[in-house]
C-alpha cells in the first residue's frame, strides 16, 4: 500500500480514530460483500451431482459452473484500527452499515 491509499485508510470506519492510536503500527482492511445463493442454481448442480452418483467433484467439472450467489448491494471497504478489531464484538451486517452511515460509530457500545 502506497502513501495515497495509506492516507484513505488513515482513520478508523469504527471508531474514527486513528489508525495508530493503540500504538502498535497495523490495521486490517476489510471487504464485506453480501451474497444471495440462488437456491434453484444449487438445486440444479445437486441434482446433476445425484445423476453422477453423488460424485460433487465429477459434477463440478461436468456441470455448467453457473454463478451460484447473486451480489446484494455494494461492497463495503472498512478500515479497522486493532482497538476496534480486538475489542469490539460487532455483527458484520452492523458494519456493512458503518460505510453508510456516519453516526454509527457514535451509537455502538465499546
Ligand atoms: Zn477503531
């Protein structure tokens, strides 16, 4: 990561802090993408697995290798200071919610 990228992972999407304030120089970066499995794709692929006696490699190679999840919504980019990522129990749905809106940091328990 070159300085101009560093500088856009400065802050915490957490906390809003710096991202050194713990005084140890890391930080993650974390993608969150949400997906929805297309039921009927996978149902397809079991059955031609069940066809090829329930040999799920065989049916891999031989199957159509459709897309089995559909993307919802836009991916999230966070950046996590090691304060936030070791001490703060948060669902990721929450944090998909953090790019989105910028009271949130304020709202969530420490
Ligand atoms: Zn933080």
């Amino acid at each position: 990561m070159r300085e101009k990228e560093l500088r856009q992972h400065a802050v915490c999407s957490l906390c809003e802090q710096p991202i050194g304030r713990a005084g140890v120089p890391m930080f993650w970066v974390v993608k969150i993408e949400r997906h929805g499995l297309k039921v009927d794709v996978l149902m397809r692929q079991q059955g031609l697995a069940m066809q090829l006696g329930g040999n799920g490699f065989l049916a891999q190679v031989m199957g159509p290798d459709e897309e089995m999840t559909t993307p919802i919504g836009e991916a999230s980019t966070l950046t996590v200071c090691l304060t936030c990522a070791t001490d703060r129990a948060l669902p990721v749905s929450a944090m998909e919610g953090v790019v989105q809106d910028e009271d949130y940091a304020e709202r969530v328990p420490r």
